[in-house]
C-alpha cells in the first residue's frame, strides 16, 4: 500500500508523524528546497491510504568520473509504518535512478557509528562500511560511510574499504 | 554610522558611478555583488534597475539578462520576467530561456492577475519551438503537458506523449501513470482502465492508482480531479462513486474484472509487504455495497481476510479505518467481536502482541469504549497496561533507539483514562494517565507519541511550564513549527508565562520571514537547474506559507504580547505603538481579512482524540457520551473562528492608540497631553472601530451597549458575555475611553439614572475577575478550570484601561505652559478626577483579592505533601478506582527480573519515580501561579503610584 511519488513541498507540511522522531533531522527550509530544485530525481515520499505519509528518501547524485554516484541524505519511515521494508523500497528507487538513469557508479550514505539498526539495515541492503569519517556529527561522533555499488562499476571497485579512517576535511563531498 | 547604512552608502554610491561613469566596467560579477547587499538591505528595486541599466547599455549579454532575470525572480514580477527571458530566447534560441518564459507565463495565470488565455500563448511558443528544435528535457515535455492538460486539451497531450518526445520520460511506469490520468480526463475510461492496470502490474502496491483503476472501470474519473486539498494541508476524502446509475450488467462485469486482476495480483506477489491487492478487495466489496449489489457480510469477512495477514501491523486500523467506519453498527459490532474471538496464535510473540494492539485499536475505532460501563473501561485500561508490563521483555535487545514492542498499549490505556476522568471528573484517573506516560518515557525517552498526549494533559491541569518542557523535548524546528505549533501556542497566549511565550512567536516568525526572504533564491535555482514545475511549486509553496492563517496570529499576537508586557508604563508603550505605526497596519490587516483566502497549516491529526482543533476540548464540558467526532465538521468551525478572531485581534493596538488619545483629553477640552489639540477625528475613528468590533462580536454598536449595561447592573444574566468574555470587556474598555471624549453615551436615561461608563468598566472588570477566580478553584483538585481567562482579564481588558487611567491623569497633570482653568471645566475635571480615583481604587481592590487568592494558592501547594497528591489515586473497597494501573508498575519494579528485561529496561525501571512526577505537578502549577503573582503585583505598584498624582 505505498504509492510512491515524486515528494513537493506541501509534503513538508504533513511529514511531522515522521520528523518527530527523534533520529530524524528537519533541515531548514533552503535544504529540502535545493534538494527539489537540484534533484527532483532523488526525493520521494511513500503515501499510505488516506495520504498518509508513511516515510520519505531524499538524495542527491554527484562526483566526477568514477566518483560519480548516488547520495542517500536521509531515509526515514514513520514509527507506524516500520517493519514492512518500507526503507528498502526507498533506498532500492534511489540506486535504480542512480544506476539505470544517471549511470552512477556507487551509492553511498553516512551513518552514526552508534546506530547498529541502521547500519544492520543498510548492510542487509548491500551496503559494505567503506570508510570511517572521525568526528563527522557536529566534531562528537565518528561517521562511517557506507556504499553500494552499482552495476557501471564492474570490478567493485567503488567500495573496497579504505585501511584508515579519513577526517571531514578529507571527504571529496559532504 | 552603523553598518547597515554604511553598506547601503557604498552600494549608492557605487550605483551613481555605474550610471553616471562610462568607463566604470559593468560586470555581473560587480552587480551580482551589489545585488546581494541591496537584497540585505531590503532594497531590491535598487539591485534590479542597476541589472536594468546594465542590461540597456550592454543589449546582448546573456551574462547581464541572466541576472536581471534573477531580479525579477526575487521580485516576483512575472510578467517582466516572461520578457527578459524571451529577450534571451531570440538571443541565443537555447530552450531553456523558452521555458523560462513559459515558467513566468503560467505564474501570471496561477499567482498573478493573468487570464488563462495567456496560456495559449505559452502553448504556441513552446509548438514553435518544437517545429523547428524539438524539446530535450524531461522537465520541458512535463511543462506543455502540464499546460495542454490546464486547458483541458487531453487529446493533444496523449498524442505528443504517445509521440517521440514521450520518450523522453524515461521511466515506464510513470509515463503510463501519465497518459492513465490524461485518458480518465478525457473520458475515454476503457482506455485508462487498460493503462492504469499496467501501472498496476509494474506497481502492485499502488494504493491511489488501483483507486483511480477501479473508478475508470465503472466509468468515474473523479478521483483524478481532487487537487490538493485546497486550505488544508489535508487531501480532500474521496468518495469516488459518481455514476451510480450503470447498468446492472455493465456494473458486474467490471467489477468481475477487477477482481480477477486483483487475484492475479495476489498470486503474482510473492512479497508479504505487499497489501494493496489485498485491500483491494475490501474496496470492492465496499463499492458494491454503495451500488446496492453487496453484502456487509463479505465486506466483514475481506476485513477478516486482511486481519490474519496484516492485523499484527500498526498501520492495520487505519488502512481499514474508511472500511470500517462505512459498515453499520451492527456491522462493526460483529467485526469486534470476530476480531475478539480469534485466536491470536501468531508464531511469533511480536505478531500475537501486535494483533492484540489492533483489536484494542478497532474498539477504539469505532467508538465502542464510549459505551462501556466506568468499570469495564477501568479494566479495559488495566488489561493494556497489563500486556505492555507483561511484554517488556520481547524488547529486551532492542536498541535505545528502535521503538519498542507495544508502546502503543501505553498510549490506549492513558485515553481510556482521559476518558475515564472526564465521565466520573475523578481526578486520580488524570493523574494515572499522566503518570502512565512518564513511566513510558522513563523506559524508552523518545517516544514522542507519549510527549504530545503529556503536555495536552499537563496544559489542561493548568502546569503549563511542564508542558512546555515536553514540548522542547520534540525538538519542534523548520517547517514543524508551522505545523505542530498549534499544540503549545495557544494555551502560551492565554497564559502569565511571558518569557516562553515571546520565545516561541519569535522563533516561529523568524522561521517565516526568513523563509519568504531565501524563496525566491531558491525559485531561481530550480530555474537554472531546469526543474521547471518546481519554480510554480516553490512560488504556490510560499503564497501558502504567507497566507497561513497560524502566521497571522503569530503577526498580530507578537505586538499584543509586547503591549501587555509594557502596559504598566505609558511612554513605553507609546514607544511601542509608535514603532507598529499606531496600529494603522493592523488595521489595514483587519480590513484585508475577508478577502483574503487563508490557508490552515496545522497538522491536527496528532493531537490527542479530547482536543481534537486547538480551540476545542471536550474535558472543558460535560461528558456526552458520544461516540464518534466526526473531525471535518469542527475543523471548518475553527477555521471560522480563526479569522474572526484575527480579524478582531488586529484592530486591538489601533484601539489602544485611539483611546489612549481620548482619554488624554477628556480632561482638557479638547488639548492633548503634549499640548497640542485633540484630532476629533480620532475620536470618530474610535467610533468605527467600536461599530466594527461589536459587529465582530455579533451585535450592531447600540446592541453591543445595551448588552453590556444590562449584564453590569444585573438585568442580563453574566453568561450573556460568556461567548467571548475577553473580547466583551476589551469592547466595554474602549467604550469608555471613547465616551471620555465624546460624551455620547449619557449618564442618564429618561429618569432612571444611568452609570458612568468609568462604572461600567469597573464593575464589569471587578465581576468577572472576581467570578473567574472563585470557579478557578484550587488547582490540584480543579483540571481545566478558568485560571487562563483570569489571566487574559488581568493582562489585555484591565492593562488597556489602567493606560487609559494613566493617559487621563498625565492629561491631568499641570503643565507650565498651561493656564489653569476655572468654572464649568474645572468641575468636569473634579468629576473625571473622582472618577479616575474610582476606577484605581476598582481595579486595586479586584487586584488585590487576586493576589490574596494567588498566595493562598501557591502557599498550599507548597504545602501540599505528595500523599496528598497520591491519596487521589484511590482504588476502592472492590478494587475499583485510579490506582491499579501504578500499582502495577511498582509490582513490576519490585519484582525485576534482570536477565528477562535486560539491562537497559531494568535500569530505567529502576529509575522510576512516582513522587517526583507529583511533585512536577504541584511544582508546575505553583509556577504559573507564581508568575501570574508577579504580574498582579507589579500593576497594583503602578496603580498605586497613579494615585500618588492625583
């Protein structure tokens, strides 16, 4: 019962039942909106009957010649609608943009070390920890970067583990 | 000089070298730059004719035309816009300008004053261009059909998308969820309902499609014409049978083919997440029923279907909700009892408990609980409480972040306990269902479920402080506080807590203007990035957010706040009034109101099933038992009463400015305090504001006096107010200002002398404060209760008359420049001066019993020992009462079983503590209290001081 769609901005106003969770950020309004003007591609929303919002994606692609991939920014699912696989389908949309329109190599996103369901979950999902980002979350918590890669990158070569952890300075793009 | 206008004397001056100096170099990178800090500065138009100069003396720089676009773009001049981006087209061909033209056409036909023909121009432009260049964007080919599709030209849509440049739509499944939507517009149904079933074959779980599926096969496109929602940010409901008249044959056919394409579905989906074929069935059962050719049994039985599979999934009730709220009650009685009598024999705990939730849920749903007997519904409480104490343990691994199993039962048992309170108006069943959701939150800390039904509570139980607390705790920021809000601020504005208050309306309209200040920056990047259906997005986006009625109320609610906080000082709030324009803006605001179409932004869907909209509250009256609140209806009553109060509310700061003025000279014939005469017209201004607001009201002007003097010398009942008790007495108090001046209302009529108006206000002012404190009763013992309308009286209806008292006695003051007065005058001004003392003396002694009553209030509880609080949680001599259910929790606390629960819960368990929630009650309420003392106590020193002049 998820009919997914293209997210807009008056899906803003009805997402609180999943932002007041307390693992998902509201970013402020200029965020969201250069997501929409830049990547509409990568930014959808799962409704329920009664067009109740039951989670959303948002992400982005950028890079430059093999660096060229997908970014997952936020997955999120409403306490009411978890344990259906619901962020499955959302991450699965995002690599298949990624993959089949835009040709990417990889998709990858960023994750509290501290958070072992999501980091459970994305593994279940193909994602393999690449790298660790020393003190990623606001200079307290190290962030591990996970990636996927997709069917452009042959040889897997995207996601062969870095052996040290890099700094937020280091990362190509954030 | 400071630096803003430092900053506004370089850009000047650099403007005047660029008109002025031939050989200064125009650059865009030099007016990009002066185009920023104008912007900062507030002053686009400056930043726009610099691009206008540039752009007249270089015609052909794409560069210069790009960024005068942009300042149209932040200007929101479409029409400018749509010239300046052809001017680029004819330049440089490129398609992109085009669609910028196209883009600022259909934003003068959907947010400006263009007609619809318009469009037809953009429509000829864009066939032009494709004659000779094709498109080549996606965005592009969703744009013309976007505009075909407005001017209902469906057929010349699905050619061009049935065309090549359908392809540019690359991904199948919303091509053809396109060319479904253009073919059930144009009516050729048959033809929608073999697309549609495609969309459904690649998307099997696509709620809305397999609703708009099933509408073309019995001929009925409606569901594509929703919109979206309109004012609210709800959709419309569909109900999505308009053609109850096909054949009976023609009917069965169809209805035969969806359900063989459901089975099929269902056979093909292997994937148990998969539920839409599945409620799919429900929904044909459903649009049977509506064409009279069904039976509820079946629909009983599909719901039956859908709960062996789905009923363990929280989202069950409300996926089945419009299902189960169609049957009659027989109906819904007998899926209750189905549901009670399965047998839960899920594998797994999580599931069984999960069936268990729902089945609570549905009773819920249907209203069943409010016809339970007291003791029942006790027990019903009990029994969810119960199944969450007994299933702590299948959430023992689970991380602290994950949402634990059957927090929802927590939830459940504390609305039957609300309900429970509100029937038997004990209040120990309050206070359980307020701890019940703390000892929730001591165990998992997140569940913001539990915080919004918490501070609804403590907000009801008048310890606002706590409530505000929780309300941080969500962590409400961005967009969230235009639509979740609504939970904290209105109790704030009615309350002493000033400070908190001031915070929130200052958060939430900085959050507002910055947004209406970056939009259009954002509008011209999805321009650039050729998103082109996001730029009418973004531009519709904040048309909505600026018409949002919240933020309105937040516009006028903010001065008002201001002018409560300063009204024991006259010259401040002259400050104050100046700096908002005498409230002539306000006023304007007030008049624009009825033409203006609002738009109700909040999410009300989250808030608890006893205050449904923000100015409703079922535990404020009596219990009705009613079952069922149907939500629309009260929500289109807020609305109403949103903008009369808007509208009313503006035309306060103008009215204080008005009759801070008239009472300035009704001491001095017609000389203002300053020396300088009286504008009469002021005093007729006053008038019509008077006429107006009494309208608002609901009575005409003569009326709106009658009634008032008949509620002060006891003819009428004091209910007669009651409707708007703060918006009455505001009236009376600037009744007599104006009638300072004007004289108009007199003191007696035929032989029966009549009060003063001085009287009426102070007679009024005293009755009711005195009134709302003695029904306000003890707090501890007294939910709800009227200590917000003490507060509104004392800080809006008596701080505006104790300025028109401190306008009338600085009047009064001799100045050195003014000649003493004698005879006739000087006996009016001893009257008024009798009359001034009077109503200080009224106002002081309505004060003082308030704070008498605040410091007996604060003292006992204070005094108030926590078996006080507890002894309210009494269970009776059958085991009946508030009580069972903490009870429970402190077995359960004694008996801690560590390698059951784990670690994490038996140390929160651990960590439990009843007595300090009590003592966050009587500390909250001492709060407010204590708070609002200060207030009272602050305007007794400056009344007092008053007297001191005269």
């Amino acid at each position: 019962m998820t009919t997914i769609r293209r997210f807009c901005c008056n899906d803003l106003l009805r997402f609180a039942s999943v932002n007041l969770d307390h693992l998902t950020e509201t970013f402020n309004m200029s965020f969201y909106m250069t997501y929409l003007a830049r990547w509409p591609d990568y930014f959808h929303v799962a409704e329920a009957p009664g067009n109740r919002i039951m989670g959303y994606i948002m992400g982005k692609v950028e890079g430059q010649g093999e660096s060229w991939h997908g970014h997952v920014t936020a997955v999120t699912v409403s306490p009411e609608y978890r344990r259906q696989q619901l962020a499955k389908k959302l991450m699965n949309l995002l690599e298949d943009i990624s993959d089949k329109i835009d040709k990417a190599y990889f998709v990858d996103l960023f994750v509290r070390a501290s958070n072992t369901p999501a980091i459970k979950m994305y593994e279940k999902l193909g994602y393999v920890i690449y790298r660790r980002v020393l003190r990623y979350y606001s200079g307290e918590e190290d962030g591990l970067d996970m990636r996927k890669a997709l069917s452009r990158d042959v040889e897997k070569k995207s996601i062969i583990p870095l052996k040290r952890p890099v700094t937020p300075d280091e990362l190509e793009y954030d | 000089m400071g630096k803003a206008e430092e900053a506004l004397s370089v850009c000047l001056n650099a403007k005047d070298q660029l008109y002025t100096n031939d050989s200064v170099l125009i650059d865009d990178l030099t007016l990009s730059t002066l185009q920023i800090v104008f912007q900062r500065l507030d002053h686009l138009d400056m930043a726009t004719s610099c691009y206008e100069y540039a752009c007249g003396k270089f015609p052909n720089s794409l560069e210069l035309m790009m960024g005068l676009f942009n300042c149209y773009v932040r200007e929101y001049s479409f029409v400018k816009q749509q010239q300046i981006a052809i001017k680029m087209y004819k330049v440089v061909g490129e398609e992109r300008f085009l669609l910028w033209a196209v883009c600022s056409i259909q934003l003068q036909v959907f947010c400006g004053n263009g007609g619809e023909k318009l469009l037809l121009l953009a429509e000829g432009l864009l066939k032009k261009h494709i004659a000779s260049h094709s498109l080549h964007e996606p965005e592009a080919l969703s744009v013309y059909i976007s505009l075909l599709e407005r001017q209902s030209k469906f057929g010349d849509a699905l050619e061009i998308l049935a065309g090549k440049l359908g392809s540019l739509i690359m991904i199948e499944v919303d091509r053809l969820r396109l060319q479904g939507r253009l073919l059930a517009r144009a009516g050729d149904y048959s033809a929608a309902a073999d697309i549609l079933q495609k969309v459904l074959e690649l998307c099997p779980d696509d709620w809305e499609y397999f609703l708009h599926y099933l509408g073309c096969l019995l001929d009925d496109g409606s569901s594509f014409f929703l919109g979206n929602g309109g004012n609210s940010i709800y959709p419309p409901k569909h109900v999505g049978c308009k053609n109850l008249d096909l054949p009976d044959e023609v009917f069965d056919t169809r209805i035969s083919r969806a359900s063989v394409f459901v089975e099929k579905l269902m056979a093909e989906c292997d994937n148990a997440s998969i539920r839409s074929p599945h409620l799919a069935n429900l929904e044909i059962q459903k649009r049977k029923l509506i064409y009279g050719k069904g039976d509820p049994g079946k629909l009983v039985e599909e719901l039956m279907q859908y709960f062996s599979r789905f009923g363990h999934l929280a989202c069950f009730t409300s996926d089945v909700e419009a299902f189960l709220l169609f049957l009659d009650d027989p109906n819904k009685s007998e899926v209750l009892e189905k549901l009670k009598g399965c047998e839960l024999t899920s594998s797994s705990q999580t599931k069984a408990l999960g069936q268990a939730i729902t089945i609570f849920k549905v009773e819920n749903l249907i209203g069943n609980m409010f016809s339970l007997p007291v003791c029942e519904l006790e027990g019903l409480a009990v029994r969810m409480a119960d199944m969450y104490c007994k299933n702590l343990p299948v959430s023992k691994d689970l991380d602290l972040q994950e949402n634990m199993h059957g927090e929802e039962l927590l939830s459940m048992a504390c609305n039957v306990l609300v309900q429970l309170f509100w029937r038997t108006r004990n209040v120990g069943y309050l206070l359980e269902s307020i701890m019940i959701l703390e000892f929730g939150l001591t165990i998992r800390r997140y569940t913001w479920q539990y915080k919004i039904l918490l501070l609804h509570l403590y907000s009801y139980w008048n310890c606002l402080p706590v409530a505000y607390d929780w309300y941080k705790s969500l962590d409400v920021k961005n967009i969230l506080l235009e639509t979740v809000s609504h939970h904290i601020l209105p109790q704030m504005l009615a309350s002493p807590l000033w400070s908190d208050l001031n915070d929130l309306l200052r958060d939430y309209l900085k959050f507002m203007d910055d947004h209406f200040r970056e939009s259009a920056d954002l509008t011209f990047l999805a321009y650039r990035h050729r998103n082109y259906s996001k730029v009418i997005e973004f531009v519709q986006f904040k048309e909505r957010l600026q018409r949002s009625s919240q933020y309105l109320v937040a516009k006028i609610e903010a001065p008002i706040l201001q002018l409560k906080q300063n009204a024991n000082s006259i010259q401040e709030e002259e400050c104050i009034l100046e700096s908002l324009k005498n409230g002539n803006h306000f006023v304007e605001l007030s008049n624009e109101i009825g033409n203006k179409l609002l738009t109700f932004n909040e999410d009300l869907q989250l808030r608890p099933w006893w205050t449904p909209t923000f100015d409703k509250n079922y535990l404020l009256g009596p219990f009705e038992g009613v079952s069922y609140y149907p939500r629309e209806n009260l929500i289109k009553q807020t609305e109403e009463n949103v903008l009369k109060n808007i509208e009313k509310r503006s035309l306060l700061p103008r009215m204080i400015y008005l009759s801070i003025h008239c009472a300035s000279s009704s001491l001095k014939e017609h000389t203002e305090a300053n020396g300088s005469a009286f504008d009469p017209k002021l005093s007729l201004e006053l008038k019509v504001l008077l006429e107006r607001y009494a309208r608002i009201l609901g009575f005409p002007f003569q009326d709106a006096i009658e009634l008032v003097l008949g509620v002060s010398s006891g003819q009428k009942p004091s209910e007669a107010l009651s409707s708007d008790l703060i918006g009455w007495i505001n009236f009376v108090v600037f009744l007599n200002a104006w009638n300072l001046n004007s004289r108009e209302i007199g003191f007696s009529n035929n032989d029966k002398p009549r009060p003063s108006t001085w009287h009426l206000v102070n007679s009024l002012l005293k009755k009711y404060i005195i009134e709302k404190m003695r029904s306000t009763g003890p707090l501890l013992s007294s939910p709800g209760g009227d200590l917000p309308m003490l507060v509104q009286l004392v800080t809006e209806p008596l701080s505006w008359h104790s300025l028109i008292i401190q306008s009338s006695v600085r009047s009064s003051l001799p100045s050195g420049k003014k000649k003493k007065k004698g005879g006739v005058t000087e006996q009016a001004n001893s009257h008024h001066s009798h009359e001034i003392q009077d109503s200080i003396q009224s106002l002081c002694d309505a004060i003082k019993e308030v704070t008498e009553w605040l410091s007996a209030q604060i003292n006992k509880l204070d005094d108030v020992k926590f078996e006080t609080i507890f002894s309210l949680l009494q269970v009776n001599g059958e085991g009946q009462g508030p009580g069972r259910i903490l009870h429970m929790f402190e077995n359960l606390i004694s008996s801690v079983d560590n390698t059951a629960l784990g670690d994490r819960i038996s140390q929160a368990l651990q960590s439990w503590d009843a007595v300090e929630v009590a003592r966050k009650v009587g500390a909250g309420q001492s709060s407010v209290l204590s708070q609002f003392l200060r207030i009272c106590e602050s305007k007794i020193k400056s009344l007092q001081a008053l007297r001191t002049h005269l």
